[in-house]
C-alpha cells in the first residue's frame, strides 16, 4: 500500500494561503484518487468480470468504472462549469446507479454496456476535462459550497466512495476473475477471538453535526446541529469478531424467527441465508471471502454482516444476558468516537484500520484500542440503531439534491466509523453514510448494553411531499411573495387591533391547518387550542411543537422540488409550544371540551365546511361573555368540499343575489355584533413561478 | 277607461326642478299602479280560478298577483333600501316566475300557495313599505341608475310587465271565472279585413338603443349604441289581421310542414295547434277570445300569434307571391318607428292603441294610420327577426342581473311597438321585450318584402359563460388587479424592445387564444396570423375583428356573476381587424402556408403542447432569415396538456436536475442565438377575490 497511501487518501483542507498551491493539492487529490480507482479495477483478469452481476442489487462493475467519470461531466454540467457533453451516450447509460434498491425490487432493464476500452478512454477523456479545469476555474479561498473547486472535490469524493462500494462488488466476484495485486494485499493476521467485555460509559449530552466551518469537504447530511442527552451505557471493547458471531450461527440463530425482526425475516426468507454473506462452509470448515482471496474463518476479525442480521444477534444475545443488549445510536457511536482526538486532517497515521493506511482488508479486532475501546474507528463500518435523518439545519446541495433526501425515509440507517478501505470524506470524523438494512458493505457492529428497553431514536423528520400539505407549509412558514405579509401572522395582527377589551385566557385556532396561526396566539393568551379536520395538516403543528422541526419539499418547476426546513427556534416560538395543544376535530361537531374561549379564530374555514351553517349557529356557545369570534375567508365555494345547498353565498336566493356576507349576517346576527371588516392578502406558492393570489376578507364579531 | 287612462299610465319623467313634487309624482303612478293592477285581478269572479293553470308554462295568477309586491321588497332587500323581510316565506315563494320555460320543460315543483286574502294583505303590507321609502328616500334630480328612486321605478314597470302577462294568462282562464269589468271594456267595432299592401321605405342608416341621458327609465337591455345600415324595402301597410291569417289556416298552413322552421314543426307536434291560440272554431265559425268575453272573429283586427306562426305565415305568403315576404328586423321595424315623431311622455294622447288610452282589447287595424302606415305602435306587439342582443354598451343592472342576460341565447326574438295593455316604460319608444318565440302575448306581426333572400340579422353576442374561456377573455382584455400590467400589451412591449433590427412584415401569434397579442401586434406588423388549437378561445377574436364586440361572464363568488364587453374600439384597436387572420391550428402541426415570419410569437404555448419539443425543432422553417422566436411561458408541465416524456424540462435526466430553460436551449441552441431572458407577470382572475399571478419567462431566440 505504500505507494498510493500517505497524505493523497486524505481529503484536503478547504483553506489555504496560496491559491496556486490548493489548485495542484487538488489536482494531485483528483488524479491519485482516478488512479487509485482505475488500480482497483487493474484486479480483474478478465473483461468479461465487469459484465457480471454478484450482486443482483447492483448494477455490473463496468457500470461503476464509468459512472465515477460521468459524475464529474453531468455535475459541471448542472453547475455551468462545463459547457458540453463528452459522450451523451455514455453519459445517460452511466448516469444512475441502483444502489438503493430493495430486495424485491430488482432491475430489469437491459443495457447494452460499452466496452472496458471504450470506458477506460472516456475516462481520460473526463481526467483532461477535470484537470484542465482545476487550472482554469475562478478559485478563491477559503473554498465554499458555491465554488467550482467545491465541485471537483464532489466529483472526487464520490469516486471515493465507489472505490469502496466497488470492492463490496468485487469481493463478491468469483475469484478466478482476480488477480493478487501488491497494492491490495489484504492483512495475515489471524487468530483466535478475543472475549468481549463491558466497559461503562458516563451519560453527557453532545452534539452531532459538522459545523458549516469546517475545513473539509462534506456531503449535506453531514451539516446541521443536534443536540442529544445520551443516558449512561456500557459497551462492548471490541467488534463483534468471527468468532463472536459464530456462537450466534451455530446456536440456529438463521433458523430461529425470534430473534429477526419482521424485516430481518423477510429478508431470511428472500436470500435463504444461513451465515454471514462473505463466509462459506466449505469441507467442515467455515472460509471467509476477502477482496482478492479466501482464507480460514478468521475468527479474531469483524464480522461482516447487514444491519438486520447485527440486530437478530443483539437479539440473541439480550436473551441469553438477560440485559437490553442493541446496537448504539448514532449519538451514542459519536460518544465512543469522541474517545479518539484526532481526524483524519491531523493524524500521522490514521489510528485505526481505516484510509487504505494499514491493510486491504479487515484485521484482529485488538489490533487498535482507544482508553479501553478497540476499532473506535476503521475495519469495518458499524451499523448504528438510527434511521438516517438530516439534522436540524440540513440543506440540499443544489447540484446534488437526491444525495441525501431519497434516504431521509426511515429505510436506510446510519452506520458510522470506516472501513479499511474508507478514504477521503469517508474516513473522518462527521461522515455518515446509510443504506438499506438488508445492504452489505465492509460493515460489521458493535453492541451496548442499556438499562432501558426502549431505543431512543426518534422517528424520521422526512420531507413533507404530500403537495397540498407541503403547500401550506410554505403559505404558514415559508418565504414572502409578491412583498404580501404572512398570512397568519398578519391575521392575528389585524384581528387583535379589531377586537378591544379582548380577555387573553383561551383561544381556539380552528382549521388551524399546520399550525402557524396557533404559535402566534400563544405569542397573546395563556392557552391555545389547534383544531384542524385533518390529520395530514396538524401533524406538522403537532411536530414543530414537539421537536421545534419540520420539513417539507415544494414544487419548483415540474417534478423538480425545494427542500425546506421549519425551525421554531428561528420563529421566536421556542418557548410557545406548551401553550399549545393540537388537536382533530370537526368544526361541525366539535367536541363539549373546545369552551370557554376569548376568541375562535377561523382562518379559510368556512368555505371548505360541509355544513357551514350549522357550524355558525352553534358556535356562540363556545365563547366567553363578550369573547370575538374572527372569520377570515376568500368565500371560495366549492361543491368539492361544500354542497351547494350548503353555501352561505355566492348564490341566488329567491332569484336574487346573496354574497356570503350576507349570509354570515343572516346566521351571525342573532348573537354577534358585526364589529370590523377588512381585506387581508395572501399568497400561495404553487411552483417558483406559479402563485394563488387572494384576497380574504376578514370579519369580526363580538358576542351580544 | 276613463278613470285610469290619461297621465297615470305614462312613466314619469326622471328629471324636474322640485324633488318633493317627484316624491308625489312617483308616489301617485306607484299606487295608481299597484290599484290598476288589483283592478285586473278583481275581474276574477272566484278565488278558485287563482290556482288554476290554464297556461302548463307558466305558474298560476296567485303567483302574479303576490310576486309585483314582493319584488319590490327584494329588490330593496338586495339594494339595502330596506332592512328587513316581511315574511320570509311569501317572499320566497313569490319570488321566481317561470315565464321563459320551453314547452318540454314543465314546472312539476308543487306550491302550497297563500290564500287570496293573505297575498292581498301583503300586498297591502308593501305598499306602505313602500310608500314610506317614497317619502324618505334620498332623492335628487334627475334620478339616476343608483338612486333608490331607480329601484321604485324599477318594481313599478315591472308590476307594469305584469299586468299584460297576467291580463294574457285571464285571457287564457275558462270564462266563468272572469266578470266583465267597466274598467276593462273591450273595443266593439269590427268589420271586413283590409286588403293589404306594400308601401316602399326608402334604405338608411339608424342607429338602436336608448341614450344614456334619456329622461325616462328605462331596462339595461334598453341602452347601449348599434348603428345599423337598412336596405330599402316594402312594408305591409297593417298589421296581419284575422281576415288576412284565415286565408293561411284555411289554405292548410297548419298541416303543412314546409311553411315552418324545424322549431315551428316541434311546436306544432307538441301542441297539435290548427289555428291560433285565441280562435275557437265553434259550429261552423270562428270565435276569438278576448280578455273577458267571446266574439265572433274580428276579421279587421290584428291576429294574436307567436313568431313561429307569424314566420309559417310569412313563408306561406313569399311562395305565393314569388316574393322575399319576411317579417321587419329590428332595425327594419324602428325605420317604420320614425314615421311616428312622437313618445309617451310628449303625446297628448296616444297614437295608437297603446297605455291603456282606447281599448281593453284590440280594435281594427286600419284605426289609427301614420303616413301611410297602420298601427306604427300599439294595438299587439310586432315580432321581429331578430333574436334579441344587447347593444353595444349594455351593461347589467346589479341590483336585477338577470332581467335581459338570460335571454341574449338566440332563442328569444324581440318584438317590438306594445299592444293596447303596453303602459309605462312599455309604451316607450326604446322599450323591447323578448319572448321566447313559442310564447303567446298580446302580439302579432307586420311583413314587409325584401329584394334579398338572406335576413340581414347577426349572430346573438351572448355572454361567454365557459368559465375558462371567461377567464382568458378577462385575462386579455378585463381589468388590471395587482397593479400588473396587462400581459399581452406587456409581452409586445417586451418583445420589441428585445429584437433589434426586427422587420415588420408578417407576424404570428401561435397560441394566440382569445387575440389580443394579434392585435397588440397588428399594431407593427402589416399582416398578422392568430392560431389557436382551440375554437373555443379562437371564436372570440374573430367575432372582435368581425363585430369590434365580444361579452363574458365572470365569476364573482360563487355562481355570482359579472357581465362584461370588450369593444375594439375602446381598445383603439378599431382600424386593426382587417390586418389579422385568426385560424385554428395545431403548433405541433402547422400547416404549410403558415410561413415566412418576421416573428412568432408564442404566449404561454410550449407547457400546454402535446409535443413541444416536435413544435421547437421545426418552428425555425417558419421564419425569415434573421427572424425572432419569441416564448413566454411559466414553465407549468401538467401531464394532462403534455405526456411527462415530452416535457422539455422540470424533470430529472439521467438523475440530474433539468429546467425548461436547459431543454429549450438544448433544441434551440442548433438555429438559434437566446438574445434575452426577461420575466413578465401575469393575473388570472378566478373570482373576485381569487386570482393566479404568474411570472412567466420570455426568451427571445433569433434565427442564425
């Protein structure tokens, strides 16, 4: 490994001094790691290997050589640093990988590959366009996500990140396909498994999330900040060995239903698998797969396994402890990894089997220890309990917006930690990859043992992409168009200067949807009620209330989206949320509990009731002596949502026009006092160039 | 007649010097009215005969004798002159007639109708109501559209309406429920038909419609300018008397299909009808009833019949005298109109049997004479040909939006000139009612000959009530809301100011809907084409460029309504027409003249194309070397206008995020230099309170 170890596996610095100098450290960076790639593929003896598919869940390698290249064009495409395509062929056909998909959900498609030649020369191709315009882009320091540099080192990382899903790919080809190779020499270390231990770990509250400061290069999910209040636990010294695992699979554990989750069993039942996916039973003795070669089961290295079958043996181990044996969260890996106080920027030589600096392949879980912990970092990935999420914070790249996003579905989960052959980005602190739980990689596990039976993850904060609610999440939190104010802000400032002598003990927010109206009430009474019809809407008032966060996903032009982000915090909500309780209800039949109120506000609800009528001559008994009840509509009827008999307005009576006005005044009169009116605006974004532009009126009335 | 003939049966001047002596002058013709008509139903000789449906089309005289009263307290109602309902459900029941039903339309709802005695309690209820507001309201002279006293005038010319209806319907009632009445006396002179003949009348040109300064009220349908040129004819000197019809029914004409038009067979069918509705052939004669007795056929009086018949008549008639024997256009009948130089409020007393100033009936048709002319007005109302129209100008009266609207539909024809019950606004020159042509009035018919086979009447320029089409044609031509300038002046604007050296021969306007770019630009260009796929949209600037007029109907909320006309004119655009051609036609398959363009034009196209990318890469052969191709669109793919595969943009390719700009310049690039890029807004209204604003792009491509 010698010759392409050292500093060109580590990614650089975004800051420097010397513009020129950071343009030939990237230079460098770009090329060793095409190099280091194009090595990789140099094990396979045979043209015909790259056409093959071990892993039916994959595309053949020879997609793999191509894509690394055509990442780089299709990127600077998008960005305008480039202005042509090289190949549209190539370029389409190497576009899109299927590394996400699920077990039942296999590619049927038929390519008609190019050659490895063919590709090979695409890729000079792509190496001369990069270079060149690693000399010629507009560089300032330090780099930003805006700068073109931000995307060569993009387009490098990425090819990173393939060199190791590629060796995934290889180390499932059949060996007379591969050559030994001096420069993949895998470890010859092997021996019996170490006896795991216990060893405790205080409870502290940290923080996840790479700062937006940072030096290095890194993918969106890695930005952000959380903080996480991890209880005391304790954990195992070593990774789960060989040797470990084997006490698992010889006790039955692939036969045995209980200790899989209903997923885990699912997938047992697709693959038949009765041990780990690199192991072989081979004459009355288990065989271990490594990138270029088969050795005996060596029982002192990880085990490589998928997340489901990590879980099953936690599972497996609990019950024979008697203890809440898991796998750690991502919060409780990154205490464990603070054990290490060095990342791969400041090391002399990575602490751990990680960054190509130590072997081709896993080695002795002993081999590195950290204050009593061993492989805090490197030979294989470990599989974490938590679902990836973005953090609070989070922001899609915009030249690479499915990153990240597709995997924010509580499908994929976290693993952190490297693997022997995790470089670059991959090897340092903050990264954080996730995959489907049934996916291989070089990964492995180690457990902990809580004194909770609960896991503390929290569910996913995916992106609301239901249209109509993510609609409205931007109408109630979002931007400003047209320079019209928010809508439920300026309502509730336009209703609370209607509206003298208001008492500011209870307030309903009906129809509250997702919930803005609401926090600004609670801004001006003691308790505020948020009632909506629908769960789809509230769920997001209920969720900001809760975690200060929700997320959602807005049109932009056709299927193309914007991700969004919702942060009570930034609100100036941060301290409003106990005030607040949402709630579903129905308008027209509303609960004997929702009384007592100083004011109902009603924002666009009653053209979207199904019996407006009944709901308006009943409402009264709600309210306190004197309490105001504040309707705001564009008078919008529709029979979708109200049948016609059912309008208050907009239809002729008797032959004769009747506005909904009248028809408030008709019903409201018998108990209320019609005390103001005024138009209030507002704009709904239905693409970035397609707006509903309304004028509601608002009314208010005060209890006779 | 004595006693409620003279000035008591003509409209009062809306002008004067003394407001209190208006205040008596309508409070007098308000009461002397409302006793006028209550003098009518007291020839009703048995509450019975109230209930009685003698017309199937029409509901019972117990709804006309309550619905004059509560028309008034609805109008006030809707007007907010008045505050409160008397009672809800009189004023409910007598508030819509069912005049304009078509005879395979019979009302089967069931009334539970008030007693006699109680709906003249009522009215006796509105009269002081009304009374009261006589002395109360605000009133300065002249009196104008917005005064209450406008809408006083309003209830008593429409209780005038009524009064001839309802004296039809008792002409209809068997006659032992009718008394005969002093008031009420019939005319006793009768005699031998007249023999007919033609008076030439010489061609001019006149123009229609009520001035808008007029001194007397008058109906929405009133108002409004048409200049028209008439052709010389030949006009019968009498109205078709009895006499003058017998020689048609005994000739066969009502078993003769070929005399009447497709809907004159229908009506014939459904009513089996062998003479008109008011002879009787009785032992051997004929017999015609009158409103409250029996006669032997007046052979000299003036026929009562509907269009249909007066058309067979008149088509019977041409075949026999080898002649074009038609009845009078409107404007054809008011060129006989002038031979009168006298109206109601000038004339000492009537010159003719009209207002109620002779007879109770009709009376021969050689009685009164005009230069040649029998029966100008008065004695029945005259059927013309032409279905009725606003003119040029009209615009609803919001507080009774549906008195005219509702019959510009081509199926109601004018007639026109007041029979002998006409009073009030009736008895006015401008004044024109429209029935539908199966209806029975008090009318008959004139002919006249034309040297011309074809009927110089136009095609009905009804409101465009398709909502979407209402929309474009207010989004081209309506309002400005926003303050956003209109977009299809924005968009020639725009465009000139991008295409340098641009030549002005011969533009196209692809996508052109309801025209107003093709007008924009027939401003600069010597020729321009519009093409629309869509006839619907396209119908509206041909019928401009035809008739310099076009209507719409918006929504307002709801069903509500607003009634809106486009004038060429007005729009400066008068003189423009005759450079623009509009087609309809398929972008994605234009024909093959359509070429040799200095500019093409496509406003908000390319996202409703089925195939717009087969559309941008043939466009180029349309245009002149050093042509411009001009788009605007706001880039909104919708799967139901464009197949996802054929959106040029707002999709992901090859996983990478593509914009319609991208695809655009993608096909362009290869014939085309993108010149400019600019946004332009655009307001869509869908109600009044309800809009879609939009910035669309606008590329400007010139031809390499």
């Amino acid at each position: 490994m010698e010759a392409l170890a050292e500093a060109v596996t580590r990614t650089p610095l975004l800051t420097g001094t010397s513009v020129e100098q950071k343009r030939e450290e990237i230079r460098r960076y770009f090329h060793h790691t095409s190099s280091l790639y194009e090595n990789l593929f140099d094990c396979i003896n045979s043209d015909e290997a790259y056409y093959l598919r071990p892993e039916p869940l994959r595309h053949p390698l020879i997609f793999y050589f191509g894509h690394t290249a055509v990442f780089f064009i299709n990127k600077l495409l998008l960005g305008k640093y480039h202005g042509h395509r090289l190949d549209e062929r190539l370029e389409s056909m190497f576009a899109i990988g299927v590394d996400e998909m699920s077990w039942d959900d296999l590619d049927r498609d038929h390519y008609d590959w190019p050659s490895v030649s063919e590709t090979r020369a695409y890729r000079e191709q792509v190496r001369h366009v990069v270079d060149t315009l690693i000399s010629e882009m507009p560089l300032t320091l330090p780099i930003t996500q805006d700068s073109p540099a931000w995307i060569i080192l993009m387009g490098i990382e990425h090819e990173r990140i393939h060199l190791e899903t590629s060796s995934v790919i290889m180390r499932m080809l059949p060996l007379k396909y591969l050559d030994a190779h001096p420069l993949w020499a895998a470890c010859n270390d092997t021996g019996p498994a170490p006896e795991n231990s216990l060893l405790p770990v205080a409870g502290q509250t940290i923080t996840l999330g790479k700062p937006a400061t940072a030096h290095t290069y890194g993918w969106d999910n890695e930005y952000g900040h959380k903080t996480v209040a991890v209880a005391p636990f304790k954990v195992a010294k070593y990774l789960v060995s060989n040797g470990e695992y084997l006490a698992f699979v010889q006790a039955g554990g692939y036969q045995e239903p209980k200790w899989w989750s209903q997923e885990g069993q699912g997938w047992l039942t697709f693959t038949g698998a009765d041990m780990p996916r690199f192991w072989r039973y081979c004459n009355g003795k288990y065989v271990q797969r490594n990138l270029l070669q088969e050795m005996p089961l060596p029982l002192d290295w990880p085990v490589d396994v998928n997340y489901l079958e990590a879980k099953a043996f936690c599972n497996w181990k609990a019950a024979q402890t008697g203890t809440h044996v898991r796998l750690p969260t991502e919060a409780e890996w990154t205490v464990l990894r603070n054990l290490l106080d060095t990342d791969q920027a400041d090391w002399t030589r990575a602490p751990g089997n990680i960054n190509l600096e130590h072997y081709a392949s896993s080695c002795p879980v002993h081999r590195f220890e950290h204050k009593g912990v061993c492989d805090v970092v490197g030979n294989v990935w470990q599989w974490t309990e938590s679902p990836i999420d973005g953090f609070p914070g989070f922001e899609v790249h915009p030249l690479y917006d499915d990153f990240s996003t597709p995997t924010f579905d509580g499908q994929h989960n976290v693993f952190k930690g490297g693997s022997w052959i995790s470089t670059g980005n991959e090897a340092t602190r903050y990264a954080r990859y996730a995959f489907r739980r049934h996916f291989f990689q070089h990964a492995g596990f180690r457990y902990i043992e809580s004194n909770r039976a609960e896991v503390p993850v929290e569910p996913v904060n995916s992106y609301e992409t239901d249209e109509l609610v993510a609609q409205y999440l931007e109408f109630h939190y979002g931007d400003r168009y047209f320079d019209v104010a928010n809508y439920p802000k300026a309502c509730v400032q336009t209703l609370l200067s209607h509206t003298p002598g208001l008492n500011h003990g209870k307030a309903l927010d009906l129809g509250c949807s997702v919930g803005r109206a609401s926090f600004e009430l609670a801004q001006y009474f003691d308790q505020v009620d948020g009632i909506d019809f629908s769960a789809r809407f509230i769920q997001h008032g209920f969720q900001l209330k809760e975690t200060g966060h929700t997320r959602y996903a807005i049109p932009v032009e056709g299927d193309l989206v914007e991700f969004k982000e919702v942060s009570l915090q930034a609100l100036g909500y941060a301290e409003l949320g106990d005030k607040i309780d949402f709630a579903q209800g129905d308008a027209c039949n509303l609960k004997a509990c929702f009384c007592d109120y100083d004011l109902i506000f009603c924002g666009n609800l009653i053209d979207r009731l199904y019996d407006p009528g009944l709901f308006l001559t009943q409402i009264h008994q709600r309210l306190n002596a004197g309490g105001y009840l504040v309707l705001t509509s564009p008078y919008t009827w529709l029979e979708q949502y109200t049948p016609k008999d059912k309008w208050l307005g907009g239809i002729k009576v008797n032959g004769e026009n009747v506005t909904t006005l009248d028809g408030l005044d008709a019903i409201l009169g018998q108990h209320f006092n019609l005390v103001a009116q005024q138009d209030v605006p507002f704009v709904i974004r239905e693409t970035r160039r397609k707006f509903q532009h309304t004028l509601a009126e608002m009314t208010v009335w005060q209890l006779k």
